[in-house]
C-alpha cells in the first residue's frame, strides 16, 4: 500500500502506528523491520479491532510487534523521551497516522457511504485528524518522518490539517515530497492550495435564511402525514365494501388509462433536463457544457438548493457556530502558501490507476516542538520548578484513611497527557486497570533453570522469557528492545494487548521431565540455542516426517523410519519435546519442527499443524529440496491403547446423536399425522 512505502521504513527502524487497524499497513511495515533489530507499535482505540489486528499480523510470525490500545490522541509516551521541545524528543524513527476519516475516496467500492455522506462531517472531524496527527509528531525523533494519510478527497480533511500542523509547530515540521514514487511512473496529483468551506448543519441553514425544520417539527410532519394515509385507506375501503363495489376488469381498465410514458397517473416526467426515449419509458439527461450551466455561479446556486452554504472567512461564521466549525478548516492565506509547499501533497485520484482514491502527505520533523501548554508558560520557569519540588515530596498512600462519616479522602492521579498535570479523584483510591491490559510476568528463576537443564539453553535469551499469566500456561519471547521500552515506561500507562511470539506451552498431562514443551511459532528463537533434545536428519529423512505427519492420521510415526544411527539416538530419548533440524545450505534457510517421543520406544508424534506442515512443503519445493516418496508400513506404527479407546468412544458418541436426531424426525412426522 501507498503509505508504508512513503514512510520508508528501513529493518532497523522504530515505528509507531496511531490508528493500526485492521493491519494491512502494519504487516507491510513489520516484514520490513524482523529482517533487522527494529519494531513496530501498532496501536487502536478499539479492543476488538485490535485483537483483530494481533490476528492478522501472527501469520508474520514476528516478534518484533507491540499492540496497544489507547486513543490515538492521548498515546502515552515514556517520561525518558519527554523534553517539551527543549532538545531531542521522541523515540520513532518513523510515524505512520492513518487518520480516521469521512472515507468518501472509496465510494467506488463502497457506494453506500455516499447515502450518508453530508459536508457538516468534513469539519466535525478534522479537530480529531489535527489531534492525533500532533501526537505522532511529538513521539518522532527529530529527523524522522510522519506520514498523514486518509481515504478521502475533502481539503478540510488532508490539506487543511497539513496546514494546520506547520502554523501550531511554527516550521518545525515541513512537507517533503516522495520522489522515488513519482520517479518509478506513480501517478499522483498535487496538493490544493485553495477550496470552499461549505456546511449543511441545520444551524448552519438557518444563519443564511433558510426555513428548515428541526427533528420535532420533522416528526410531527411524519406524523400527520401517515394519519392522512390511514384516512384515505380507511375512506378507500369503505367505498369497497359498499354495493357499488367496481369489479377487477374495471381496476385493470383504469389502471391503464393511468399508465402514460411513466407508468403512474400521478407523476409527470420532467423533460426540462432531459428528452424522453424511443421506448417512451424513461427521461434520458442532457447536459450542457456551457459556463451559464457548470460556472461557478451556477454551482453555488445548485450547491445552496441543496442546503449547501459557503462561508468564505472565518470571520464570516457566527459566534454560536465557532465550536463546530475550527479556524483551521479555512484554505491558508496566499504568504502562507508559498511557505507551507502544500503542492508537494499527494492526491490520488480513482481514475489515474484504477484504484480508491487516497491522500498521503510526507512530514519532516526538524527541531523539538514540546507541548502547546507549556510554550503558553515559557516565561513562569520559577512556577514550574516549584510544581517539581511539590509534586516530588507528595506520597501517594495504598489506602487512604476515612474521616468519622466514613468519607474516603481525595487520591492524585497522573493523568495521561504530557504535562503529567495532577487529577484529583475524590471518593477513593485510584481505579484498577482496565482489563484488557495484558501483563509481562517474569519467569520464577527455578522454572528457568529446569527449562535450561532440559533443553540446554545455557547460550538462549531467556531474560526475554515471559508469561502473560501468573498461571503460565504459555512462555512468550518478546524482542530485546520492546522490553527495554516497556521498562522505561514506569508508570505502567502502555496498555498491551499483545507482544511476542510464543516459544513454549504447557503440556495438557505432565508426562515430561518439564511441564513444558517447544511450540512451533517460536522455534526459530529458542532450537539454534538448543544443546540438547535436538537431532540434525537429513534432506531425505525430513521429508518422510513432514510427509507421514501429512497424510497419516490414525497412525503414529515409528522411529524405524530413521537411519540406523539416528534412530538409535531416537529411542535412547527420554520421553517427552524435542527438535528436528535440517541445516540449510547454499544460502537456504535452516528448518525444525517440533516432535514428541512418546514412552513407547518407537513412538513418535509430530506438534505441527497441519497447516504449518504444508507451508514447510510448499518452502522445500520452492528451494528444490522436497524428495517424492512413498509411505512404507514400517515408518507407521499403530496408536496405543488410549488412542483406540478415545476413538472408539467417539465412534459410540456419533453413532448415539444421529439416532436420537432420526427419533426426533419420526416423532415430529407422527405428530404431523395426528
């Protein structure tokens, strides 16, 4: 998609998604970043979608990710990286805001948006677009670049808060162009430098004389309307009942001495825009090309017919409109368009590449910009400094005492902003965090130090080993630098909802040395490390296990199915989690897979999915390493006597529901009978 590629993210890179949902945008940026030491923070104001993002990015695989969810315009930003535009700020190399929008630019796919699509939209949400895109600004280092992006063509929505941006930063932030887009034959057009701000909010309406009913006066309107209906039908029927009661060859007969060119008696078409067709049926449009028709005049006109009005400077609109209609909406003066480079804006328009139709702007941040409140307060340095040393001798209690009525007293809180400005909460002590919050739990030191005995990870990074639970049924491995991240954030404000990738999980019944076995999706950071209950096989012998694993399921893998030497090594295995591996040579990527030795000494079972097993065929024949072969009786071994059982009680299960679904079907068939 257009925005990644004019953020150009490199792999080591830190970058901060405000609005990351559903995360196509956010998966292109993180393959980018897990080939080299860098992450991204995906965040999104609403829970469910960013579960729907954690989704879509596992099939990444990458634990170079952090989703959180907060409001885009309060996202938290550790106190390290915090110096309210004194010097450097930040901690982003890059920052991507694909702003919420009124998405007009995707009427081509989405054709409903136009049905309630209004003008009053445009403006009530560009103070929600200017806020969020301000925050991505101050969490990016200086240097660094913010992309501003939305799926919509209004100016109110993308160059108006373009120029916002660069008056409330004073120039520290400037429009770059992206030219290696353009250079690669990228069509895009340039950014507008003037436009109309147009409403259609009642308020609006009626500033400029037009009569225009409230919601109660619409009802009421609805109302009368459907008594008169009722009447008429209520009148209609009683002619019917009566004894002149016209016959059905009569209804026909008049019908059609109704039905002239349009089909209804009642309406006549309207032929001052258009001519009637051959088959006389419908009203063909013409139009007319010429100024008197399409200038700009005429188009006001049209425009205020359909309750349209423009306010052609701010100091045009009234005084009770000033709160829904922002100063910033308006287009910049001419001075100012020469200084702000709103041309080097990127509009794409549906019809150039058969595509939406987006807007994509690139940012440059030079210098710290700090925070609008407290350039307010330059000059009260000796007020600040004297907030610091109150705020640092002020203790917060666990809990609080109550007074004689059993009153609780008033708790400080920090707030979430920049300024940490203290909120006071009477009534109680602070309130819990919210639920989805996902914790990072570190591992007890004895459960590490029986995990590495076991496996042998003596040289693994299990520092970077957490739980999410204090039960610990999974062990995630989060990137070194996410962790250092989070640790910085030490009042607790990140709001995690997902980090990692899992590399270990409880075993259902303890049957192991460990409670826990090697999973699949974080085999890559935990089986290079791995000195023990790791077997390399070779090219031939990989191939059988994937395939076996495949296509057998009422059986079991024998270690028979090995060399005579590694099968050896197999069976002298205790019973429990071990690893596979065939090295890749010439280049070619190292696979594993994860396995189990059961307390047979042959059995063998594979703990791949079996659509994990097909992307590993899929990538050996792509690289030409795949071997055909056939499955030989030998390599199989029948399950045991648990499995059998298991089976057979689901056979009796099944066999049990569809008779008692067969009784259900004949006793309702009697009772249709009867």
């Amino acid at each position: 998609m257009v925005p990644p590629v004019a953020l150009d993210v490199k792999p080591d890179h830190l970058v901060l998604d405000l609005c990351a949902a559903p995360g196509s945008k956010t998966g292109q940026i993180l393959e980018t970043v897990s080939m080299g030491k860098g992450w991204v923070c995906a965040n999104d104001v609403n829970v469910q979608r960013a579960h729907m993002l954690t989704h879509q990015c596992k099939r990444i695989n990458s634990p170079h990710l952090l989703v959180t969810n907060h409001l885009g315009q309060e996202m938290p930003m550790p106190r390290t990286f915090r110096n309210d535009g004194r010097g450097e700020e930040g901690w982003a190399d890059r920052v991507l805001c694909d702003v919420p929008c009124t998405g007009d630019g995707t009427m081509r796919k989405n054709p409903g948006i136009f049905k309630n699509w209004s003008a009053s939209q445009q403006v009530n949400i560009h103070k929600l677009q200017l806020e969020i895109t301000m925050r991505g600004i101050r969490h990016c280092k200086v240097g660094g670049l913010v992309v501003y992006s939305t799926c919509s063509m209004s100016p109110m929505e993308n160059e108006a808060v373009v120029a916002q941006i660069i008056r409330d930063t004073d120039g520290a932030v400037e429009v770059e162009e992206c030219r290696e887009l353009r250079e690669k034959g990228f069509r895009c057009r340039e950014g507008m430098t003037t436009w109309k701000v147009m409403d259609d909010r009642i308020a609006t309406r009626r500033h400029f004389g037009e009569v225009v009913e409230d919601k109660r006066g619409k009802r009421e309107k609805r109302g009368e309307e459907k008594k008169g209906q009722e009447k008429k039908e209520e009148e209609k029927k009683a002619e019917n009942d009566g004894e002149n009661r016209p016959s059905k060859r009569a209804k026909m007969d008049e019908g059609k001495k109704g039905h002239e060119l349009t089909g209804r008696q009642d309406k006549v078409p309207d032929l001052s825009r258009g001519k009637m067709s051959e088959d006389g049926l419908y009203v063909i449009p013409t139009y007319d090309d010429s100024e008197e028709s399409w200038g700009e005049k005429k188009m006001i006109e049209e425009c205020n017919k359909q309750g349209l009005w423009e306010f052609k400077e701010y100091s045009d609109v009234p005084s009770h409109l000033w709160a829904s209609i922002p100063k910033g909406v308006f287009p910049p003066t001419e001075e100012e368009t020469k200084v702000m480079g709103l041309e080097k804006c990127m509009r794409i328009m549906p019809q150039d590449m058969d595509t939406g139709g987006f807007f994509v702007t690139i940012l440059r941040k030079k210098r710290a910009i700090g925070s609008v409140k407290l350039k307010q307060k330059e000059g009260e340095k000796e007020g600040e400094e004297e907030e610091e040393a109150f705020k640092s001798t002020m203790s917060i209690p666990s809990k609080l005492p109550r007074d004689d009525n059993g009153n609780g007293g008033a708790v400080v809180e920090a707030a979430a902003d920049d300024e940490d400005k203290a909120r006071v909460n009477f009534g109680g002590p602070p309130k819990p965090p919210p639920r989805n919050n996902q914790e990072v739990i570190p591992l007890e030191k004895d459960l590490i130090e029986r995990l590495t005995d076991f496996y042998g990870l003596e040289k693994a990074p299990v520092e970077c080993f957490f739980a999410r639970t204090e039960s610990a049924k999974g062990i995630m491995y989060i990137h070194p630098p996410i962790l250092s991240h989070l640790n910085l954030d030490l009042s607790k404000k990140t709001r995690m909802v997902h980090s990692g990738v899992q590399v270990m999980e409880k075993n259902s019944k303890n049957r192991s040395l460990v409670e826990f076995r090697l999973h699949q999706d974080g085999i890559n950071y935990t089986a290079p490390f791995m000195t023990k209950r790791k077997l390399k096989i070779t090219n031939e012998d990989f191939c059988k296990v994937v395939k076996c694993a495949m296509e057998c399921k009422e059986h079991q893998l024998a270690s028979l199915m090995f060399e005579d030497g590694l099968r050896g090594a197999v069976e002298e295995l205790p019973h429990g989690c071990f690893v596979v591996e065939l090295e890749g040579t010439g280049g070619m990527e190292t696979v594993y897979m994860t396995m189990w030795k059961n307390n047979n000494q042959h059995g063998l079972h594979s703990l791949v999915s079996k659509l994990d097993l097909k992307g590993t065929k899929s990538k050996l024949q792509g690289e030409g390493r795949w071997v055909e072969m056939e499955i030989k009786k030998e390599w199989l071994e029948s399950k045991g006597k648990n499995d059998i059982q298991r089976q057979e009680r689901e056979k009796k299960k099944k066999e049990r529901e569809e008779k008692e679904a067969n009784e259900g079907e004949v006793s309702n068939m009697e009772e249709e009978k009867a």
